[in-house]
C-alpha cells in the first residue's frame, strides 16, 4: 500500500506522462521502497512465512465456528 501510494503521488506531481515513463517510475518507486525496508531491518515479502491455510480456508472455518457459537446461543435462549 505504501509503495501503491507513493507511486501514485509522484506520477500526479510530477505529471508523468506516457506508458514507459510510469513504467519507469513504477520501477524507481519500487526498488527505493525495498531499500528502505532492507535500511530499517524489515522483512522482504518473498521472506515472509506463508500461511499453511488459504485465505479460502481461513474464511470456511471462520465461518464454521460462527455457526457454532450461533448454535450454542440459540440453544441457551
């Protein structure tokens, strides 16, 4: 999101213009915002642990245990 931002601010300020151009600051924009992250002793995405259950997954027993705890609170009532 950072990155997405400050890419848009620069093309919108310094009014650049063509497909190559935005290109080309999209590149820039990039490879600064991972000097900054390596910089301050961040992770890199591509270092980031992957999660062992999709966001899919995540999503289905999420709503699995709401229907649980719906279950239970209508049997209470």
């Amino acid at each position: 999101m950072f990155r997405i931002n400050q890419l848009k601010q620069k093309l919108i300020i310094e009014n650049i213009q063509g497909e190559n151009n935005a290109k080309n600051v999209h590149y820039e924009v990039g490879k600064k915002v991972r000097k900054v992250i390596v910089d301050i002793g961040g992770m890199m995405r591509e270092d980031m642990p992957t999660p062992k259950n999709s966001l899919k997954e995540l999503e289905k027993e999420r709503k699995q245990l709401e229907s649980k705890i719906n279950k239970k609170l209508e049997i209470r009532n």
